[in-house]
C-alpha cells in the first residue's frame, strides 16, 4: 500500500508498488494499436453526437455504480435543459456530473486544486464540506464485515500529496499512471463521500491529457456492467499490497471500450446513424468519396443508398449529376 511505502521509505523517491507483468504489456501494445486506429481512422474530427452520447453513457454508468436510479433517457433530458421527476438527490447528482463532464478539459491531472474543484462541483448540495478531505476516520463494510479500513484522516493530505507527486515525477506513461491513480485514491480514500465517481472521473481526465479520444470513451460503462470485477480487482490489490491486479482489470476495460467504439464505425450503424454521424463532422458540402473515406468498410453502393436516403429525409440535398455530384448539408 502506499501508506506502507512511505512509512519505511520516508517519503523519498516516493513510488507507488506494482508490476508491469506480461499480460499488462500485451493489453497496452492492443491499446496503444486500437488508439492508433481511432486516431488514423475515424476520430480524427469529434462528432457532437457522439460525444453527447458517450457523455450520457459515461455519467450513467458512473453514477449507476453509486446507487443513482435515473436513467440515460432522464439525463438526455436534464442535460437538455428540460424537467426530469425523480428523487431530487439523483437529479442533483446527475446536474452536478453534467457541469463536471462539460468542463473536462479545464481540470489539470497534477493539481490537488483542480482535484478538489472537480470533488466541490460533484458533491456539492450533496455532502458537508465538498471540495475538501475528510476529517474523520472511515471503513468500507460489505454486510457486517469491514473490507477496507482506509487510513487514518491525519494521512490523507500527506498521502495525497505523495500520489500527486508521482503523476507529476514519475516518467510511467499516462495508461499506467491513471490506473495507479485510481487504485491508490481509492485505497486513501480521501473524502467522506465520492471517492468512487472521484477515482473514475480523474482517471478519465489523467487520460484525456495524453489522448483527446478519452473524451468520448465511456469505460465506465464497461465497469458499471462488471461492478463485481471491479470491486473484485480492489479488493484482490489490497490483498496483494499493490495495485497490479487493478491495473490489469482497467487496461482490459480500456481495450474492450476502444474496440466497441472502433466497432461502432461501420458494423454497428444503420444507414441513418452513418448519415447522422457524418453530418456532425463533416462542413458545408461533400462528395460521395468523402463519405466512404469516413466509412471505409461500406462499398460504394452501400454509400449511395445511404446518401439517396439522406436527400429522402432532408438531411442533404443533392446538387449536380453523375460524376459533378456533391451534397449539402442542410
């Protein structure tokens, strides 16, 4: 544990314990290969549209794991700006998340501030004090037996400086180090309520640093549909004295949500989700080879009957002939 290293180390050279075994590299070279892709491929532009969607799915998911009974069609309309019946705590959560997700970009990983500004905007109505580390001791109970005695509140700020310190030093890449991060947060538990969405959320923005493409990846889907594993993975590194297993459960997760979104492209979209997609990232006008450079599985018939559907429903409209044909947005 990280508390264990720093008592026996005093602090200098500081680094969180685990190892990068053989199947943790074999999940970053598919990772670093699927990124590749997206970024080759298919994300070299953001969609709106998606990134709505995978912002819904994200905050959803996150919350879903703490208990929140409101559902993507209930947050669609809260982030519409519409109203929503539902118990107000959920509803408050969900607001809260929304102003969190809006603001990804503006959060800067190695900053304790920027962490304690992400905590005060999602806890806040929600819990005394949000923003700030708990000045109490706590445990974490399954039934009547405590699976985690987090350390003593007196640590925290220590410790949670130490974590911050070996993001800001360490030359591990961000795959890594967003995973350690999450783990050893979770471990030191540093606030009273919101650790959980706290971890997830900031391994999200330690990510979005080093690939823009985090910004639409709901990996918390993935964890919310394998809560067990997850809360699993915790306990197991706990066990072990460090992170390892937890890193290798993220990573898994990480690689089956890029390939869900690399999936997504071609294989799993109707002709009006293709349609809708490359309108929301292409400009003014395009041609028939524009739209197949963007989805490249599809033939050129496949194009065409999408595009002549797109004129049908008013999507575009057609200007020119045969070859001189382009389309414009309307």
């Amino acid at each position: 544990m990280l508390l264990y290293l720093i008592l026996s180390n005093d602090s200098i050279n500081m680094k969180p314990p685990y190892e990068i075994t053989s199947s943790i590299l074999k999940l970053i070279t598919s990772i670093s290969e699927k990124l590749g892709e997206a970024k080759a491929n298919y994300l070299t532009k953001p969609s709106p549209q998606l990134r709505k969607r995978n912002k819904i799915k994200t905050i959803h998911s996150s919350l879903k794991i703490e208990g929140n009974t409101l559902t993507e069609e209930q947050i669609t309309a809260l982030i519409e700006n519409k109203r929503v019946i539902g118990p107000k705590k959920d509803v408050l959560e969900v607001i809260n998340a929304i102003d969190v997700y809006d603001n990804l970009n503006k959060f800067k990983s190695t900053s304790t501030k920027s962490f304690l500004s992400a905590h005060k905007k999602l806890m806040t109505g929600l819990i005394k004090k949000p923003g700030q580390y708990r000045t109490a001791n706590v445990g974490i109970a399954k039934g009547n037996k405590a699976v985690h005695i987090a350390p003593p509140f007196a640590n925290v700020d220590f410790l949670m400086s130490e974590l911050f310190k070996y993001l800001k030093e360490t030359d591990e890449i961000p795959l890594i180090k967003s995973c350690v991060f999450h783990y050893e947060m979770e471990f030191i538990h540093p606030f009273l309520d919101g650790n959980g969405r706290m971890g997830r959320l900031w391994q999200t923005v330690i990510l979005l640093e080093a690939y823009p493409l985090f910004e639409y990846l709901p990996f918390e889907t993935l964890i919310s549909q394998s809560q067990n594993d997850y809360y699993d993975a915790l306990s197991k590194s706990d066990k072990a004295g460090n992170s390892t297993l937890f890193i290798a459960y993220m990573l898994k997760v990480i690689d089956q949500s890029l390939a869900e979104l690399l999936n997504f492209k071609n294989r799993t979209l109707s002709d009006i989700d293709r349609l809708k997609y490359f309108i929301g990232l292409s400009g003014s006008d395009f041609t028939r080879k524009d739209y197949m450079n963007t989805f490249k599985d599809i033939s050129s018939a496949t194009a065409s009957r999408d595009l002549k559907k797109g004129v049908e429903l008013n999507f575009i409209t057609k200007i020119g002939d045969k070859r001189n044909t382009r389309y414009q947005v309307n």
